[in-house]
C-alpha cells in the first residue's frame, strides 16, 4: 500500500501507477464538477473554456462567499465549505469525461459502477474516496476557487481550486479492474442469506 | 363561547419575529454543531469497529467534527432540503399562517446572510432562487403536543446522498415481518456506500403509503439511543440494529462492522389487507437542532 503525492495534471503513466488500497494527497489544481454541469456538458453540447486534460475532478457543489474579482481570483468566489457528494449519480459520464476532456482521477464518495471500471482499464483513470460528509475538514485542503465556468448553474458550476494537501484519499477504483466497492457489495450479498436466517427471514 | 384559554391562565403567545430568527439561528447551528447522541454513537462505533479502513475512516469524521465546531464551519456542505418540525403544547396561542411565512424567511435569511448553499430547485426546470426555499419547502410538518404552554420548533437540514436512499413496498398480510425485515436488510445493501454510512436506518411500518413514509423519515431523524414505544417496533428494531451491521458495508461502504448506528423503527396502525413498509435513511452526520418556546424564554438546543 503505497502514498503518492500528485502534482496535478498528471500522465497516463502515473494514474496506472495507482492500485486499489493506496492514499494518494493531490496538490495544485482540482476541478469541481456535479450533475448538472455534466448533464449541460453532455447531454446540451455545452463546452468550457478549462483545459481539463490529466487532471482530477471532483464531485462536489460548494458553499461559497462572493467577492470582488482581483489578483488571481478569478471566480469572484471564496470557499466557506467545501465537500463531497455521492458519485453514483454520475455513473454514465465518466467515459465522456475522460474520452472527451482527458479526465484522469475522478474524486467522489460511495464509489461508481462497472461501466465507470471499465473506462477507468481502457482510457487509463482512478476514483479516489474521500470521506464523504468531512467537509470542514476538506476545506482546510482547499486554498481558493481560482476560476469559475458554466456559473449559470450556480452552485452547480464548474470550479478551478487551488489546493495544498488535498487528502490522504484512498485508491477506491484503479485502473486494472479492482473496484473495493465491487468487493464490499459481493461480501454484503454473500453475508445476506445468513443475516435473514437469524432474522427468521430467508 | 371561547375556549382558546384556560381560566385564569394567561396563554403562551409566540409572536412570528421570534419563529423566524429562530429559524434562521436553527438552519445554521443545525449545519455547524452535531448533537450530543450522534458523538456519542461515533465514540461507541469507534470502540467496537474491527476493521482498519473502517477505524480511519470514523477517525476523519470525528476530527471533522471538531473542526467544524473550533472554525465555525459547517459539517458537511449539502446543506440538505431544510425541515422544520413544530410541535405545539397546550395553551399556546399563534397565528399558524405567519408561523409558516416566518419559517421560510427566516431559511432564506439564513441561506443569504451566512450564506449558506440554497440546494433546493424547481424539479422541473431545475431553477435554483438560491434562497433554499420554493413550493412546499422548507418541509413543515406541524402536530400537538400536551405540553403546558410550550412551543417547539425542530430543524432538520436534510442530506441529498441518505434522502435518495429512501424506499416503500406495498406489502400484503400473507407476506408478513419475514419479508418487512428481508426489505429493510436489502434496501440497506442497496444503497450501500451511497447514503454516506455509519447511517441511521428508519424504518415505516404501517398506515398509509404517505404515512408509512413519514414514519421512515420520523425513525431516521430520532435521537440516537430513543426507542420505538411501540414493544413489537422496539423489538423489531432491536433485531434490525444488529442485521444489518453483520453486512459488512461499514463506513462510506468501504467495509467494515459500522454500517448503521441503529435501525430505528416507528409504526402506525394499519389496514386489514395492507403490510406497508418504508426506509429513509439519515447520513452520518444526522443534523438537528431545536428551540423550545416557554413563558421562561426560548431554550436552543438539538
């Protein structure tokens, strides 16, 4: 069980590097994405102006302060909380993150399915875990929001972070067709037949 | 003929300012501070979790907590779909349309002054009016208590990830607890990691399909430690408790002994040809907050 710091982006390389069970802290840049920025990407043709190849997302919609545009705070935004929400939602577009913006790492909790697998073995990705509802404490992680696109759909936008020390995260989902999700769901139904005959329930 | 008061006996009057700075102080303390019962479950999962993943896992959530409680921050940063609970005592006079105004301003100041995230939107057009209000929401759920000259009002700010983790069955007689109890361990392993574990499983058995719901959502929210005062829903979710903690899900499902602090069940009669049974799950970070009106002055606690 390796630690790998990132600078982010990355290469293809580095993400097949990663193995289920590893931690992993991100430094640099994570991009923040949710459902109904993924929902205009793809399914309403809308493009943004992020270059998102190698690099990390992460699926979250933060709480921010607004502020005056200056320096190098492009957003006009400052975090007050930043967390993570459940990645299942947003199972069918992680192939056209990666095959189309050159996704790398999706961040996420409670994991994704065979098919966000697959594309992780064939284009070369990782889901990492973090712990979902830690949210004060992932902000400390979380320098500034440096930019902001599609901000339409505040607070559904697309987010640039500027972060340091983004982790430890846990190597959940890796690029060789291990999925720890996959493993705790076949214990859970091999464990069931068993927890309903003590129930008086099979 | 005038039977709003007792003789003698000066009614509590709650004026409709008061609901909505409580409101506001509520939706924000409730997002910030965890209830005693639910940090006393993470002591208690914490002590008896077997597995390593699982133990750092609990460990981040707790230090979580005092975090957001040394910087003033919010726990997690779905600040839910808000839900207040009023519960008038006896001899208590207000007037229950500016009661329910006063609610949503005091959300929306909330959600603008600190600001706060406004998760709510129209389901159709997805519009957010970044005030976490709109149709029907905040949720308001209004009962009666026989507590003397006393208002309560309750604040649970709702989380997305456990709230999908929400079910119903129209069970028949014939199918009987055997297959209330194979739902409930089965939706568990359903939303497994998705609903944000160590979770609190409520559980609805009985009344009507809305009803049944309700009930799920009532037993989810309850303190932790509370009991079912029905005996055969006590029993039952005494059972339940220690079922689904045999699955092995554990902490955001990445496996382990804590999967739920508790199953929590709550039970209405019920039709002779109906067996309803509903789970709504609460995520880990099982927010609440209340303000308790008395001629005493107004008590702020969960």
């Amino acid at each position: 069980m390796a630690h790998h710091v990132l600078h982010m982006p990355i290469t293809e390389e580095q993400v097949r590097a990663l193995r289920v069970g590893d931690t992993v802290t991100l430094e640099d840049t994570l991009f923040g994405i949710r459902d109904a920025t993924q929902i205009h990407m793809f399914d309403h043709g809308r493009r943004t102006k992020f270059d998102l190849h190698g690099h990390a997302v992460i699926h979250t919609a933060p709480n921010l302060r607004k502020v005056e545009r200056s320096g190098t705070n492009h957003s006009g935004y400052e975090p007050v909380c930043i967390g993570t929400t459940t990645s299942d939602r947003m199972e069918r577009f992680t192939r056209p993150l990666m095959e189309r913006e050159g996704v790398r790492i999706i961040i996420g909790k409670g994991g994704l399915r065979d098919g966000s697998l697959d594309a992780f073995r064939d284009l070369g990705g990782a889901y990492l875990a973090v712990v979902g509802g830690a949210a004060a404490l992932e902000t400390t992680w979380v320098q500034a929001v440096e930019d902001v696109d599609l901000d339409d759909l505040n607070p559904e936008s697309l987010y640039k972070f500027s972060i340091k020390g983004f982790g430890p995260l846990l190597v959940a989902m890796d690029a060789h067709g291990s999925s720890l999700y996959a493993a705790v769901n076949a214990e859970a139904a091999r464990r069931r037949q068993a927890v309903l005959e003590k129930l008086g329930a099979s | 003929m005038t039977l709003m008061t007792k003789p003698g006996v000066e009614p509590l009057r709650v004026e409709p300012e008061a609901i909505e700075e409580a409101a506001k102080l509520l939706y924000i303390r409730a997002c910030k501070v965890l209830p005693d019962d639910i940090k006393e479950g993470f002591a208690r999962l914490d002590a008896t979790e077997t597995d390593a993943t699982a133990k750092t896992i609990l460990a981040t959530m707790i230090e979580n907590i005092g975090v957001a409680e040394r910087m003033d921050n919010l726990l997690c940063q779905d600040t839910g779909i808000p839900i207040f609970n009023v519960l008038i005592g006896r001899n208590v006079q207000v007037d229950g349309w500016a009661l329910k105004e006063a609610i949503a301003k005091g959300t929306a100041r909330a959600t603008r002054e600190h600001p706060l995230r406004s998760s709510v939107v129209h389901p159709i057009t997805r519009k957010n009016e970044h005030t976490s209000c709109g149709e029907r929401v905040p949720v308001i759920n209004i009962d009666f208590t026989d507590a003397e000259r006393e208002l309560r009002l309750e604040m649970i700010p709702k989380g997305s990830g456990s709230e999908n983790g929400s079910f119903l069955q129209m069970l028949i007689p014939a199918d009987g607890v055997a297959a209330v109890k194979r739902f409930v361990v089965d939706r568990v392993i359903q939303a497994g990691g998705k609903v944000c574990p160590p979770t609190i499983v409520g559980v609805g058995v009985g009344g009507t399909s809305d009803l049944c719901m309700h009930l799920a959502k009532v037993a989810a929210t309850r303190p932790l430690g509370s009991r079912c005062t029905d005996a055969e829903g006590a029993k039952l979710e005494a059972e339940l408790s220690e079922a689904v903690n045999g699955l092995g899900i554990g902490p955001q499902g990445l496996g382990g002994d804590s999967t739920a602090f508790a199953v929590h069940v709550e039970t209405a009669a019920t039709h002779i040809t109906m067996n309803p049974v509903a789970v709504n799950i609460q995520c880990h970070s099982a927010r609440r907050a209340s303000a308790t009106f008395t001629p005493d002055g107004i008590r702020i606690g969960f």
